[in-house]
C-alpha cells in the first residue's frame, strides 16, 4: 500500500542478485489481474513478494511490537502458515527499504529486542524507557526527570508509580495497591507434594509450587 504522493516500489528487472518468479504475491490478499501484476521476487522461504507488500507487511509486525519477520503466507497444499523467519538483510534487499525505511526499521527493531532482552521499563514522569542495574531493587531513578525537577526522582519497578517509603526495598513501595502478583497467586494457591520415591531426594522439581488454576 502507498502512501499519496508515493510511488510504488517495484523491482529492477536487471538485477541479478534477485530471483525472479512467475508467482502471485503471497503478502497481498487481493492480487491483481494477471495483467496488472508487479515483478515478484522469491524470498527464502520459497514464497513469493514485491518490494511494496513485503515493506508493509513487515511495517506492520513492527507497529504491533514485534520485531521479528515472519512468512504469513499459508504452505501450499496445507492449512498451515508458513512461519518462516526471514533475516533482517533479507528483507532490507528484497523490500527495497530507503534510508529513511532503514532507519524507521532499525530503531523499532533495537526498542522492541531491548524491551524483551533487558530490563527496560517506561518511566511514569517522562514516558522514556528506563533500565534497572539493580535486579533487588525496586526503587529505580530516572536521570531525565532528576534533572527536569531538580531533585532526584524515582519510581517504583513493580507499579509504576512515583517512589514511596524507604529504599531500596525489593518487596514493594509505600503506594496503595502495590504488589507483586505473582507472590500473591502463590501465597493463595494450591500446592502438591512430590514424593521422594517418585523423583529422588535431590531432585529440584521437588521444590516446585505447583498452580492450578
């Protein structure tokens, strides 16, 4: 899909780098005529994409916050998806990405992999995201908002609010309804025992809580 004013991506039918198919576009729910077809190019998971399908299908994972490129197209002869994830390099050649496409592409994708992978939370003061060096500590300062308020502001990891109480604390701030759902489910759930004869006096699974809904 383009944009008003925006040309439609296609491919240059003298590049060699690219295998070219004689497929309809896997990515586009409605093709066109066979008339009216754009160039199609195969990507590695044998399926076949034109630049301007594959730049919004892969726009659009990023805006749903994933960052990973996964294939919706369904395998043939089969009611299963395809699923296969193609490189980052893959889909920056085969999508034809501009500059500014790369750099809407890259910084989502470092935010969203930082996001899972670290621990980054957003702040309650200014939005930005925020990363917490002490893994025991709940009580997390933000630089930004320190520095705008000219006093040191912090906040709580577990219910995003301003900081309460004394810190550093791991348990929970001084603010109404702070908790941490999941001592809660297990200070409240169900447990079962694990006999010894069944997994052995060392065995860790002996130490599990188990939870039933």
């Amino acid at each position: 899909m383009t944009t008003p004013g925006q040309e439609e991506k296609r491919y240059d039918p003298r590049d060699t780098t690219l295998k070219f198919v004689n497929k309809p576009d896997a990515l586009d729910a409605f093709p066109p005529e066979d008339g009216d077809r754009c160039l199609c190019a195969e990507m590695s998971c044998g399926h076949a994409v034109t630049p301007q399908s594959l730049t919004g299908w892969c726009r659009s994972l990023l805006d749903q916050g994933q960052y990973k490129f996964k294939c919706p197209a369904w395998k043939d002869g089969t009611v299963k998806k395809c699923d296969k994830e193609w490189s980052y390099q893959e889909v920056r050649r085969l999508a034809v990405l501009t500059a500014s496409e790369m750099a809407y592409f890259e910084e989502r994708m470092a935010r969203l992999a930082a996001t899972e992978y670290c621990e980054f939370k957003t702040c309650p003061g200014c939005k930005t995201h925020v990363e917490r060096e002490d893994q025991s500590n709940l009580s997390v300062m933000c630089t930004i908002c320190t520095d705008e308020k000219k006093k040191v502001y912090n906040f709580c990891w577990q219910c995003l609010k301003e900081w309460k109480g004394a810190a550093p604390r791991s348990d929970r701030c001084d603010n109404d309804g702070c908790i941490n759902a999941v001592l809660e489910l297990l200070k409240n759930c169900k447990t079962t025992a694990l006999s010894e004869e069944i997994l052995g006096p060392q065995d860790p699974l002996l130490h599990l809580v188990v939870v039933y809904p």
